[in-house]
C-alpha cells in the first residue's frame, strides 16, 4: 500500500513527486518522462516563454532551468528563446536529481478501492495506493474538429502527432489554426521542404509584442510583468489561481477559454510572413478523400478535399496532401480512458465543463483523487495550462495529499517497495507541511 502515486512524468508530474517524496511521502511515479516534450513536439521548435521563468518545483527551489542551463555553458537571457529539446533535456535531468526515479508504465485502469485506488498497468502490475494525482498532461485532450474526425491518420493528424517533419518534404500540408502551434509547425514544416498553407477562422495573426526591458517602476505600474505576459489581468492569473477559483464557475470557464488566446511569438514572425501562405476568416465545414494529381509530372496519390466557408458567406474547396490539425486542447474527464467509469460518471465537475471540480489543494469530489495541469485550468485559471502552474499546484497538492493519508492511516510498506530514495527530509516536510515555492515575480513564466 502507497501513500501516493503520481501517473504521469511530465513538468507537474515530476513536481509533485519533488514535495512528495520531500514530505516522506510513500510514492510510485509511473510515466515516461517528459513523454510529450521528447515524444510529440518537432524538432526546432523554441519556447515560447522566458527561459528563465520555466522552471519545475522543488522545495528547495534549486532545480531551475536557469541553473541547468548555467552549469552547462548554455546561453539564456531575457528574450533569447530557448530549444525545445533543451527544456526537455532540463525536464529529464529534473527527473534524475530532484524526484523519485519514474517508472515507464501505462496506467489503463483506475478505479476505487476499500483503501484507497486500486491502480493496474499495461505492464501487467496491480497496486494500491490510499491517493493518487493524476497529472497526465495534455495529449489525452488533443482536439480534432468534428469534421476532420472520420478521415485516417494518414492523411488528418493532430499538431501533437509529429517529432519529425521531413516526411511531408515535397507536399502540400494545410495547417488549421491560428496560434503559436499552428504558426511555428507551418514554419517547421516549410524549413523542412514541404508547402505549408495556414487556413484559420481569425480575421488577422495576432503576434506576441517582443518583451520590453526589466525594470522601471512606470511601466511595472501601469502594464506589469508576469509569468504569462504583461499586463494586470495576465498578472492576477500568474500570480493568484487562489483568487481565480473564488470567482464564480461561469466566469472561471470563460477565462480558461478565452484568456491567453491563439498568438504567435513575437521571434516567430520573420520566419513566418514571408514563407507561409495563409486563408484568413475561413471555417472547414466538411473533409472527404480524393484522389488527385498534386502537379505537372506528380502521379496520383490520396489527398483531403476540404470544403471551406469564408466569414462572407462564400464557399470554396481546397484539396491538400496532409491536414495539420493545431486546434488545441479541451479538458474533458471522459477522454481519460484509465479511468473507472463509475469515476468518470461520479465525479463533481465544474459548471458545464467536462473538467473536475478541485478543492483547493487540488483534490476532487472523491476523496484521495488529486488533479494537475490541463483538468484544473476551469477552477484555477489559465495558468495551469503551462508550465508556471506546477509551481503553484505541487506544494499544495503534496499538503492536500499529507491530510488525507494522515486522516486515514494504514499498513506501512519497506522502503525498497516504495522504489523511493532516500532523501534529506527537512523538520517541516516530516511534520506533513511543505514549503511554498520559492518564487520571485519575474523568474517563472508560462511555458507553451
């Protein structure tokens, strides 16, 4: 029997099992590290974010990206975009030095237990745990539209599908959408050979401003700096998820979606305008297969045809090679397919969401069931949609999680069971409390 078991490696993930096993907890950490930073994002992609405002949460607050960064000669600075691959490499070394050791499984099935969860993997490994924190990232939530959904993955993939583009070398690739995934996988995508072509239902590209210098109490006043960007409202959402899910669910769902919406980086620009081709005010209203000569001398292939609606009430069709769907995300509990469908049917939810309903430390309707990430973005606002939330989710988290095994106390478990090392336990963490992260305004910033 465990005290916790944290399903899922990424950013959250690992944070979580840092203040876990920081507050003695007895933890499992099932999932592939960085799985979708390593696994499902091309290769040059930058982050979109301040490298220095991305860091996972220790309790110590040590384990920076800044830091790694610093011991390993690579340049970072304000407004110097960082490789992708770079912060997973970061993520990973995270992993190793700051968490329990995780463990590449598959959870497929959780479901209640008379002492907590009973949780079984792909691997064929049965266990129980008395919590559990679900901090599985975006993937599952991948949103195709209705019309893209009956065509094969051949030729309809999602933005999250590809780590390499040079297999469109030569074709035609439409991409819908019109925010920093979309944008940065047509310019990808051109830089690797193929023709990308950008459709969107937007009326124009809105592109982040590049980030003005620090400092300066005027401009602090009047347009502040935060981990999502500038500006006070952005401000309220970095700093104060508390506050957000005071707000009623109404107004809490309409700033998950419409904060922060679809932009492109400010560094991206250059490289987009004058390579990629873009279908501004148009909506896909139908998809089908065709089969098509692409050019003079190309041989005939299986291609999309794609009916599109222009914001005049014009129609038109476009036939293309391959269609990128970067349309986002929607947290939504019944995608989660580990979960035990008297869970998914059970569990509280927020407003008319598909999203749970959290306490404040994070835990659901049913008690010992702790949610990260992506899930909590309706109750503590856009933050958790990046990376900057982890900081703020896994202190609180980790205490929420120390109450309830410390109201429901059980059998104890070896120290070579629980495959957590030991570590150095500070006085507070082994009385149950765990320590606020430590972080300055400036220094963490959401992370795509």
């Amino acid at each position: 029997m465990y005290d916790l078991v944290v399903v899922g490696a990424g950013p959250y993930g690992l944070s979580i099992a840092s203040h876990a096993a920081a507050a003695g907890l007895r933890l499992r950490v099932l999932g592939r590290p960085m799985a979708s930073w390593r696994d499902h994002m091309p290769r040059g992609m930058l982050l979109k974010s301040e490298p220095s405002a991305s860091a996972l949460s220790d309790p110590e607050g040590i384990h920076t990206l800044t830091a790694y960064c610093a011991d390993r000669g690579i340049e970072v600075g304000h407004g110097r975009p960082l490789p992708l691959d770079t912060f997973a490499e970061y993520g990973t070394w995270f992993g190793r030095h700051a968490a329990p050791p995780a463990e590449e499984m598959t959870v497929t099935h959780l479901a209640p237990h008379p002492s907590g969860f009973r949780i079984r993997t792909e691997e064929g490994e049965q266990l129980t745990t008395r919590a559990v924190a679900l901090a599985i990232g975006v993937l599952p939530f991948a949103y195709r539209p209705t019309v893209l959904r009956g065509l094969p993955a051949g030729l309809v993939t999602h933005s999250t599908h590809h780590r390499e583009l040079t297999r469109f070398r030569g074709k035609d690739v439409t991409v819908v959408g019109a925010g920093q995934a979309a944008l940065e996988t047509a310019v990808l995508l051109a830089e690797a050979g193929a023709e990308p072509r950008v459709v969107a239902r937007a009326s124009r590209i809105k592109w982040n401003a590049p980030p003005r210098p620090l400092g300066g109490r005027l401009p602090e006043l009047y347009d502040p700096h935060s981990a999502l960007g500038t500006g006070w409202p952005t401000w309220v959402w970095s700093r104060r998820p508390d506050a957000v899910r005071r707000l009623p669910a109404p107004v809490r769902l309409h700033i998950a979606r419409r904060a922060l919406g679809p932009a492109g980086a400010w560094w991206l620009r250059e490289r987009f305008e004058p390579t990629v081709p873009v279908l501004l005010k148009h909506t896909v209203t139908a998809a089908d297969r065709t089969t098509g000569i692409r050019r003079v001398g190309a041989g005939p292939g299986e291609r999309v045809r794609l009916w599109l609606k222009a914001a005049d009430g014009t129609a038109r069709t476009l036939e293309t090679s391959h269609v990128v769907a970067a349309t986002g995300f929607v947290p939504d509990l019944f995608r989660l397919g580990l979960l035990d469908s008297t869970l998914q049917e059970t569990l509280r939810r927020v407003g008319n969401s598909g999203a749970p309903w959290v306490s404040q430390d994070f835990e659901s309707s049913h008690p010992g069931l702790f949610f990260a990430g992506l899930l909590t973005a309706p109750t503590f606002g856009p933050a958790m949609r990046f990376v900057h939330g982890a900081s703020f989710t896994a202190p609180r988290l980790v205490a929420g999680v120390c109450r309830h095994v410390g109201a429901h106390p059980g059998d104890q478990v070896s120290d070579t069971a629980t495959r957590t090392p030991r570590v150095a336990v500070p006085r507070s963490a082994a009385r149950g409390d765990v320590a606020e992260p430590q972080v300055a305004g400036r220094d963490v910033k959401a992370t795509r």
